[in-house]
C-alpha cells in the first residue's frame, strides 16, 4: 500500500507540476554562463573568512569569525530585499523572503553552515581557479606534492570542462559549506532581480558550529514556523541525502584492584583494570570497525580508553542505517564485556549506551522526495538518493519536527587540503533549488 501511494504521488506531482516546466526559466530568462560567475564570485570572497571551528570551545560560536561571516551575509540579505533578517549572539542568521505568489503554499527553509572542519586550518586561504578542468592532475602545491587526481578523486572523471576551486596548500578551502552559502546567496539575489518568479514564502538560515554538532540546537524549530527544509551541504550532483547513521555512545567501565605490588600478585587481589579494557577493546569483532565497513554497513569506534588508579574508562559510539544492525553491534559490545568477565573474574565491568541521533530517513515525507527527484529530472539532472554515513544538521532538524533532507552543493575532498569546489556542479545545485521552490509554490499548504 504504502508502495502504490508513493507512486500516485509522484503521478499527481507530475501532472501538478508538468504545465509549469518552463515557469520559472521562461520567467527569468536564466542565463548560466551569469549564474556561474556569481556563484564563484560569492564563493570566493566566503572563503576569505576564517571560520574554522574550535571543539575545544565551550561556547557558540566557537570561533570568533563565524560571527564576522554572519553579520557580512545578514547585510547581503537585507541589500537583496530579505525580510525580518537577524543575526543572534550564537552567529544564527535568519532571513525571510515572502512569497510572490497569492497561492497559500508551504513555507520552505534553506540552511547552509558558517563553520569550516577543524582538522585544517581555515586562516589565510589562498584560492586557486582553474577553468575548463581538462583533466588529469590538478596541482594544489607542487612543494609539498598536493595533487587531486583520478586515484584520490575518481568524481574528477565527472567534472571534465567545469570549473574547479582549490586552496593554495597548507589549509582546507572553505567549500563545506561555503559552496552552500554562496548558491543560498545567489538564491537570494536571483529571487530579488526577478520579481516575477512565483514562489512561496521562503527562510534562509546560516548556522554555526555545524561541525561539532553544536550549533543547530540553537535554533528554535516552533519559531521558525517552517513546513519543509534542506540543507545544501553535500557533494556530488544529483545527490538528495536522505538516509543517515543512527547513533548511540557506549561506555564501559572497569574497575580492578592495582593496589598490590606486582611482585606479588600472584595468589592475590590483584585485578589489572587496564588489561580488562584493553581485552575489550581487542575482542570487538575487526570485522565491525570504521576502515574496515562502508556503504550502509555500521560500525563500532572506540575513542578513549582512560585509567584513573583502579578505575579503567572506555568510550565510543556505535553507527548502523537499520535497527537490526544496531542490535546486532550492541549484541558485539555486550559479547566482549561477558568475555571480559569471565576473563577476569576478580575485577567488575558494567556497560551504558545511550542514544544520540536516528536515521533521517524515519521523519522525511514522501512527498519531499518526489518533488525534490521532479526537480531534478526537469533540469536534466539524475537523482541519486544517497545515505550518509555521518549526521547532518537535518538529521536534528528533522526528529524535532521539521523535515530536511539535504542537496548536493558541489563540495568535494572536504576536511582536508585537497579539498575543492565544483562550480558547474554549484550551478546544476541552484537551478535546482530555483526549480524546487517553483514546485513548492503550486502545492497546497496543509
């Protein structure tokens, strides 16, 4: 049932929105040789700002030039007539821009991050621009032999005769999610230069501390009064995120009895808590291990193991797509602590798991979908669905009650110095959403 209603809604949606394939293109007399240059302009004056985060900090922002880039924007919002623009002491910037059309649509939000990752340096970015990619190797710095290539970045097959942004070595670029910023801005003054677009009412939101997990909890899901949202942070074109890891966190505890000289621990009390967790750590399964998984296989991570005199702490997460593979890396931890146990009889050890997030794919309409893959196709481009093996943003967004599944933005390499954008792949993303929001415009609002 639920497959043939999934069905008769994407007939309904090709039918609703067939009529108005050239709507917004005959409208605006789109031209993409202009779209491209504004979309690198805006890219690159972004990147210029240091925005790296700081997972150190206990404060959000938690880098002071999240908040520089924030007020820079919140002006360009205001210049290209967004509404109600405001930018709050956590570096959250909202912006409304009203509807164009009388029709009683749903309000649709667009979010892109601030933040830069905090593996590279984001200070001093020196951007590169190399035009019409013929292929082969793209030299980032020949000094410290920084190449993108077909063996590091076989997606390079794709990108023949586009436009493609690197840094300079020696920091990351700024692509995630500047590449999202900019097609967001560039949204923002296409919407403004073309007044005649029919669309209906619309938020932009620019978050912070996106990377550490701590910025979209500032933001008030009620007071946004949003129906529907994406966040353009991914990657390749066509990619529509719709499927993230669940997460739990895992802690396991081992007590012991060091307390005794080891020359004489033998035939004592002597309990080496240590040794339990590093026992624990040894029995969990190779096989379920982050390099040793991919596509929608989970995994177990330990990330710390700390004794404090008898006391022997580890911690770690836990990531599956589906809830039968969750329990069954659960039944693996479980598994190697009973071990453990039997192992050192002497000593006490106790498991906590505790949730963190869930797959996004539990709270996204399918609705959003098929109108997002309708998008798509009458650009010419191939939807891909994709799962993520990570969380994002929406993933937060989604569980308090607004749905966001999240569109490519031409971002690749991200996290490190060999990081680039994509531009023609930041153009085929905003046509997208240009289209997506001609769509949304002729439904109904519930």
């Amino acid at each position: 049932m639920k497959k043939l209603l999934i069905a008769l809604g994407c007939i309904l949606t090709a039918t609703l929105v067939g009529a108005q394939v050239t709507d917004w293109k005959s409208v605006t007399k789109y031209d993409k040789k202009s779209a491209k240059e504004q979309l690198s302009k805006r890219f690159l004056r972004y990147v210029a700002f240091d925005t790296q985060t700081n997972n150190r900090a206990d404060k959000v922002p938690s880098t002071p030039g999240q908040l520089q880039l924030a007020k820079e924007l919140a002006k360009e919002l205001k210049k290209y007539g967004a509404k109600n623009v405001q930018v709050d002491k956590y570096a959250l910037v909202t912006a409304d821009i009203p509807a164009t059309s009388s029709k009683p649509s749903p309000t649709v939000a667009f979010l892109a991050h601030l933040d830069t990752a905090p593996e590279v340096s984001g200070k001093n970015v020196k951007p590169q621009v190399h035009k019409d990619y013929s292929g082969g190797d793209i030299v980032i710095n020949a000094e410290h032999n920084i190449v993108i290539n077909a063996q590091n970045s076989p997606q390079l097959a794709q990108a023949i005769g586009h436009e493609i942004i690197t840094a300079s070595g020696g920091t990351l670029l700024g692509a995630d999610d500047k590449t999202g910023i900019a097609i967001l801005m560039t949204l923002v003054q296409f919407l403004y230069d073309h007044p005649d677009m029919q669309h209906g009412p619309l938020k932009i939101i620019f978050t912070p501390d996106k990377e550490i997990g701590n910025g979209i909890e500032k933001l008030n899901v009620e007071k946004l009064a949003a129906d529907y949202a994406y966040t353009v942070d991914g990657k390749a074109l066509g990619e529509l995120t719709n499927q993230t890891f669940s997460g739990k966190a895992f802690k396991a505890v081992f007590t012991g009895n060091r307390a005794v000289h080891p020359g004489l621990a033998m035939n004592s009390p002597f309990t080496d808590n240590l040794l339990m967790a590093s026992d624990f750590h040894t029995l969990l399964p190779r096989q379920s291990r982050p390099e040793t998984t991919s596509g929608h296989r989970g995994y177990i991570y330990v990330n710390s193991l700390i004794t404090e005199g008898d006391v022997t702490t580890v911690t770690g997460v836990v990531r599956a797509f589906s809830d039968n593979d969750m329990n069954q890396l659960i039944a693996q931890l479980n598994q190697a602590l009973r071990t453990v146990r039997a192992m050192h009889h002497k000593g006490t050890a106790r498991l906590e798991i505790t949730d963190e997030y869930q797959n996004l794919n539990e709270k996204i309409p399918a609705l959003m979908i098929t109108l997002t893959q309708e998008a798509m196709t009458q650009e010419d481009i191939k939807p891909v669905l994709h799962a993520t093996r990570g969380i994002t943003d929406g993933s937060v967004l989604s569980f308090k009650g607004l749905p966001t599944p999240d569109l490519f933005s031409g971002q690749f390499n991200v996290h490190s110095e060999r990081e680039y954008a994509d531009v023609d792949v930041m153009e085929a993303s905003l046509r997208t959403v240009l289209r997506l929001i001609s769509l949304w415009g002729f439904q109904t609002k519930n």
